[in-house]
C-alpha cells in the first residue's frame, strides 16, 4: 500500500505531501491544477519514468519547476510488512540534468543509483513498468478508451495491454527470416554444382601424383647440392687460410724493406756526429740559468718603469693644479669687477637691509588695501539697507527720518569716494614697490653668488703655492729612472741573444741523440720482423692450384642449388595447384552443408511460427477467459441492476468484442449500454486487468474516468469507487476535475487549486 508522497519543485508542486489510505483515494481539481502530476511523481518513484516522459511529450528538464535547480519525489509504501521509502530527484546544471535515486527499508538503505533502485522495486513487487502501464496506471481519458476503438485498432491495442504483441511481433520477424533463408538457399542452389565437384575430386587425384613425384626430386637434387657444397665450403676454407699466409709474408716483407730503407738513412745522418747526452745535459742546465737570470732582469726593468710611472703620475698632477691655479687668477680679478660693480660702493649688509625694507613695504601697503577693501564691502551694504522709509537705522537703532536717511547716504557715500581713491592710489604704489623689490632681490643674490665664487677662487689661487719646486725635483728623479731601466735593458737584451744561440746548439744536440735511439729501435724491429718473415711458410703455386679447385668446386655447388630451386618451384606450383583445388572443394561442399542446414532451418522455423501462432491464441483466450471470470465476479458489485447479469470481452479473428449477456443472448456492449453501463463495464474492465495481471498488488489507478460520461454515469462511477472498488481492490487513485464527484465515504480525498494565470503553485486542501 503507498502511504504517502512528497513533491519538491515537481511541475506546478512547490512543496506537497498527501498521504494515502486503504482504499480510494481521491484527488479533484481543475484542469491544469497539478492533479496528473501526483500520478506522474508515483510512476517516477517507482520506475524512473511515466508515459509522458516515456512517449518524449516532456523532458527531463521539464518536470522541474520553473527557476528551479531542483526537483524530488518522496514515495513511501509498505510491502510484506516492511515500510519502504523512494526518493529520486532531478537536478540541472551547466553540464545538463541528472538524476538521482536512493531506496530506503526500514530507513536503512538498501539500494542507490537510478537503474538499480528501479530493478530492486521491479523484483520486489514482480512489477515492471511496461506491466504498471498496461494493468494499474489507466492514464487521462482512458477508462474506456478500449470500448471506443475500431475493431482492427482495438485488437492490437488489447493485445499490446495483454502483452499479446510481443508474440504478433515474433510470428512477423519469423516469417520474415523464413523469407530471409529461403532466398539465400535459393541463391545458394544455384551456385551448388555436382559436376563440378566430380571434376575437382578427379583433379585432386592428378595434382596428388603430379606433388609426389615432384618430392622425390627436391629430395634428390637437395642431397647432391649438400655434398656439393659442403666440398666447396672445405676448399673455400682452405682457400681462405692460404690467402691469410699469403698476406702475412707479403705484409713482412713489406715491413722489412721499409726497415732496412729507414735504418740505412739513420746511419748516414749520425755518421762523422759526436753524440753525448752529457753535453746535452749541461747545456740544458746552463740554459735554465740563464734564464732564471733574465728573468730577474725583466723584474727589475718593470720595477724601474712602475717607479718612472708613479712620479710622472704625481708630477702630471702638480702640472693639472699650477694650470687650475693659473685659470682661477685669471678669473678672480674679472669676478671681483663685476661684485664691486653691483654693490656701487655699499657692503653686502646694507644691500640686504634695503631688499628688507622694501618687502615690509610692499606688505604694509598690500594689508593697508585689503583693510580698506573690506571698508568698502561694509559700507555698501549699509547704503544697500538704507532704504526710504525706515524709521530706525539697521546699524545702530537710532530713530530716523527722511532727511536723517538722506544725511547718513552723503556721509557714507563721502567716505566710499575717499576710500576708493586710497585704494586707486595704494595700487600704484603697489606696482612701483614690486618692481623696484624685484630689482633688489636680484642684485642681492647676484652679489651673494660673486661673493661665493671670489671666495672659492682665491682659495684655488693659493692652493698651487710652492708646487713648482717639487715638479722639478719629480722631473729629475723621471729621468734617473729611464737611465736606469735603460741599462737593465741592455743586459736583458745581452743575455737573451746568448740564451738563444745556446738553445740552437741544444736542439741540434737534442735531434741526434733521439736519432740515434730511433736507430737502435728500428734495427731491434728489423731484427724480428726477418725472425717472423723466415717462419712464414708460403707457396704461390700450391695456392694458385687451391683457388682453381675451389672455383670449379662453387660453380658446381651453384648447379646443384640451381637444380634444388628448380625442383622447389616445381612441388610448389604442384602444391600451389593442389590446395587451391582442395580449397575450392571444401567450398562446394560447404556450400552443400550450408543448403542441407539451411532447408533444415527453414523447417524450424516454419513449425516455430505455427507454435507461435498457436500459442498466441491459447494466451489470448486463456487470459479472456481469466479477465471474464474476474470481471462476472465483481459485475454485480459495479452494477446493480438485473437486466444485464453477465459481462464478457469476446475473442475473434480480427477484434476484442464487449459484451452483455441480457438473459436470452449476448449483445455487444456499444449497441445496447447506457453511459452508465458503459462506465462499470469500463471500470470492471480495469480492476479484472489488474486482477489477473498484477494479483498480488491490488493498485489501481485511474486519471479523468469521467470522461465523455453523463451525470448518471458519473453518480454510478463515484458510488462504486467510494463503496464497491475498495472491496476488490486495496487501494485505488482517482484523479478527476468534476466536483460531482466528490462524496463523503472516500479513504482519502484532496482538492487541489492554482493560480495558472500567474504561473502558482499548487496548493491542498482537505475535502
């Protein structure tokens, strides 16, 4: 039984739970109020899915409420006495929708992830959705929707419900593969051939001869070609041995007259020398003195020149300042006009006292301006408020008259005229004080500069006094040096000339003491290499009679593999032939299987189709006859009246026909019921599906059954769902807009409104 449902941002639901009872429970609203999306979120729920969402009328997207990123269903029912929760939820985000689920037993989880959350409610009810659809979810309009239907449409729409089409659609898939493997043993028959095959086996034969002779040949020309090379390879080896000592005596003989020519050379170059290392020895020590020798005269030549450096520096330094001295006289007199020009017989004080006063003055006046300005300002406003007819003044509160305000006007305007022409004056003599203000304060920092410069010159004027004494004692003490690095430079120069005629001298010593050593190493050498040549055996007439044999010998080797390949070649055209004709045997044959196995299969299928067709129409009258009996029994419960006892759906070639058994005959229901009657039939019809198809759940539900129903049918309809339903079926959902409809004795009844104009939620009350 489900117990309750929760929709969070569910189509038009912001937040609603109802809870469920044993029973019918009943949901009544107008169009577009939010019922069928109850019914939706239970199917969701359970399978993941609905029909609208199913048959691609909505997307997943859409089942979430508007501006929202999320929606969740919250299921709760009960089965086998354990209470079970299942909760799944739709979330978007930039990547795309994704869902969500969890299954809860007991409020433990037991299962999560969408698919097999819908597995594991699938195996615990026995239930699918495909089975929900057809037995316990009637959708919008569709309770008697089967009795509307034309006859054709009507039996592949009750075998769809029945499950029935599942075996129309094999009976067609099977005639056309029994189409299928006709054509192709057909098309294979006529590619078949038996001639061909006696033809192929004949020539098999042939080819297996033709194969076997041509491996007693290969066998025989690979034995002569072995014996063959093998007396090639140990003539060649032979060969090869020969031609190494040949090569041997040709490289020492080679070796021992370029020995010989070396040695003789040697000779006639030290013949007549005398060669002694120990004259070689002390001519190397007496050079190494003297170069140590030179080497301490080239320190003291650079020590004078360091020394001739350092004084020409200091003396180059007095010459830069007697030269500054000079310059800095010059200038001093031409600076010392130009102060004394500037200052035109005054001191430096009595200048800036006088740049002084003058700004004190050029402030005094500009204060004196500003003072008088503001006067100004003042007595204009006065003249502004003395205004005819006053009758005290606005300044001191004295009282006045006509001719008080007059004379009090000529006072005020005297005093404005006098202080304006102040003022006009004050501004001329402002102009003349800046000028001449400006000109003093120019004067003053000219002659401060001056001062400064004379200052600095003097002191650089005496900065060269006795500087020139110690120049020309620098000078002389520069040219005692160069007289000294010059002498030094002479010895060097000496010593050097003498150091290098002794380093000819020991290189000429050097040369023949190593020639000599390389005339006793090369005539030790020549001595072994004529050992090692007197040991080397070699015969040029044996060697050239070897090579004549070992090529006659190869060319025959070269026959023989020639003959060996021929032979090859030819088993392998043979075996080449003959596989080809054992390949397209096996192909034929095959071929011939593939008929045989093909006719059988034909067979097969043919006697598949027939039980197909045998057992659809057994199903089809057994579950007729399933769906009759549960629907006599609660046909009296629906319909209360006696002059239709009995209901039947009847089963014929082409069509499902409802009928009404009236006493004396059955008569098809569309020509003889009221609305009324159609409607228990209808609703008979609905609770004998899920009866027969679902006999352990005992759900149903129903979207909009009124429709297309008179007043009557529907006070029939609402009777047997309120009294009569809840007695063969558990529990029952009924959602509908027709408020006729509503009745005291429901398990559970809601009425649902909304504001569509403005897009609102839905909102529950409790009928």
């Amino acid at each position: 039984m489900i117990k309750s449902i929760r929709l969070l941002n569910w189509r038009s639901h912001s937040d609603t739970k109802l809870e469920f009872r044993q029973g019918t429970n009943l949901l009544v609203g107008i169009m577009g109020a939010g019922k069928s999306s109850v019914l939706e979120g239970i199917s969701f729920a359970l399978f993941g899915t609905f029909p609208a969402l199913e048959r691609r009328k909505l997307k997943l997207d859409n089942v979430v409420r508007l501006n929202e990123p999320k929606a969740t269903i919250i299921l709760e029912f009960e089965w086998d006495n354990h209470l079970y929760r299942s909760e799944r939820s739709i979330e978007r985000s930039k990547k795309g929708t994704s869902s969500k689920a969890e299954l809860y037993r007991d409020n433990f989880l037991i299962e999560h992830g969408p698919v097999a959350v819908t597995s594991a409610i699938s195996s615990l009810m026995a239930l699918d959705y495909d089975l929900f659809t057809r037995a316990i979810y009637a959708e919008q309009n569709n309770l008697d929707y089967f009795l509307t239907l034309d006859p054709g449409r009507r039996k592949e729409e009750v075998d769809a419900l029945l499950g029935l089409d599942k075996f129309e659609t094999a009976r067609a898939n099977i005639v056309t593969v029994i189409h299928r493997t006709k054509s192709k043993r057909q098309v294979l028959e006529e590619r078949f051939s038996k001639e061909r095959v006696m033809e192929l086996e004949a020539k098999e034969k042939t080819q297996t001869s033709v194969q076997a002779q041509a491996e007693i040949l290969l066998k025989e020309a690979s034995l002569a070609y072995e014996t063959q090379a093998r007396l090639a390879q140990s003539l060649s080896s032979r060969l090869e041995a020969m031609r190494k000592t040949r090569e041997q005596f040709e490289r020492l003989d080679k070796e021992a007259v370029r020995l010989s020519a070396q040695q003789e050379s040697l000779i006639k170059e030290l013949e007549g020398q005398a060669v002694d290392e120990a004259s070689l020895k002390e001519l190397e020590t007496k050079l190494k003195s003297l170069a140590e020798e030179r080497s301490k005269l080239n320190s003291s030549m650079k020590s004078a020149e360091e020394q001739a450096s350092t004084i020409s520096k200091e003396s180059g330094s007095i010459e830069a300042k007697l030269r500054a001295a000079s310059e800095a006289s010059a200038k001093l007199a031409t600076t010392r006009a130009e102060l004394t020009s500037l200052l035109a017989n005054q001191t430096m004080e009595t200048l800036s006292k006088q740049q002084k006063d003058a700004e004190q003055s050029l402030i005094s006046l500009e204060s004196e301006r500003k003072s008088i300005e503001r006067e100004l300002t003042e007595l204009n406003e006065a003249m502004q408020r003395l205004k005819p007819g006053l009758s005290e003044c606005p300044l001191c509160s004295a009282k006045l008259t006509e001719d008080g305000i007059s004379h009090v006007k000529s006072e005020k305007e005297s005093a404005t005229k006098t202080k304006k022409a102040r003022v006009a004056e004050i501004s001329g003599l402002l102009i003349t004080s800046k000028r001449a203000n400006e000109d003093l304060a120019t004067r003053t920092r000219k002659v401060s500069i001056l001062s400064e410069k004379t200052t600095g010159l003097e002191v650089e004027a005496k900065a060269a006094e006795g500087l020139q004494p110690r120049k020309a004692v620098l000078e002389a003490e520069i040219a005692k040096a160069w007289v000294a690095r010059e002498d030094i430079r002479k010895k060097a120069d000496a010593l050097s000339d003498t150091i290098e005629r002794l380093k000819v001298e020991a290189s000429t010593v050097r040369s023949l003491v190593g020639k000599k050593a390389e005339l006793a190493a090369i005539s030790k050498r020549l001595a072994i290499t004529k050992e090692q040549l007197a040991q080397t055996k070699f015969d040029e007439k044996a060697f050239e009679e070897l090579r004549s044999a070992a090529e006659k010998s190869g060319l025959e080797a070269e026959r023989a593999l020639s003959s060996k390949r021929a032979s090859e070649a030819q088993l392998k055209s043979s075996s080449d032939i003959l596989k080809l004709v054992r390949e397209e045997l096996t192909t034929i044959r095959a071929l011939e299987n593939d008929i045989v196995d093909l006719a059988k299969l034909e067979e097969q299928l043919s006697i598949y189709r027939n039980a197909l067709l045998e057992t659809q129409a057994n199903l089809r009258l057994s579950l007729a006859e399933a769906i009759n009996t549960a629907m006599n029994e609660i046909w009296g419960m629906f319909y209360p009246y006696r002059n239709y006892h009995s209901l039947r759906l009847g089963v014929s070639e082409k069509d499902y026909i409802f009928e009404v058994n009236d006493g004396s005959a059955w008569k098809g229901l569309e020509t003889v019921a009221s609305g009324g009657e159609r409607a228990s039939a209808a609703l008979a019809l609905r609770i004998a599906l899920a009866m027969v198809l679902t006999p352990r759940l005992s759900w149903l539900i129903l979207d909009e059954p009124t429709h297309n129903l008179d007043s009557e049918a529907v006070e029939m309809l609402s009777l047997a769902l309120q009294s009569k339903v809840p007695e063969v079926v558990k529990q029952t959902f009924v959602i509908t807009h027709d408020e006729a409809f509503m009745g005291s004795d429901f398990a559970a009844s809601y009425r649902l409104t909304r504001d569509k104009e403005r897009n609102g939620e839905t909102k529950i009350e409790s009928a």
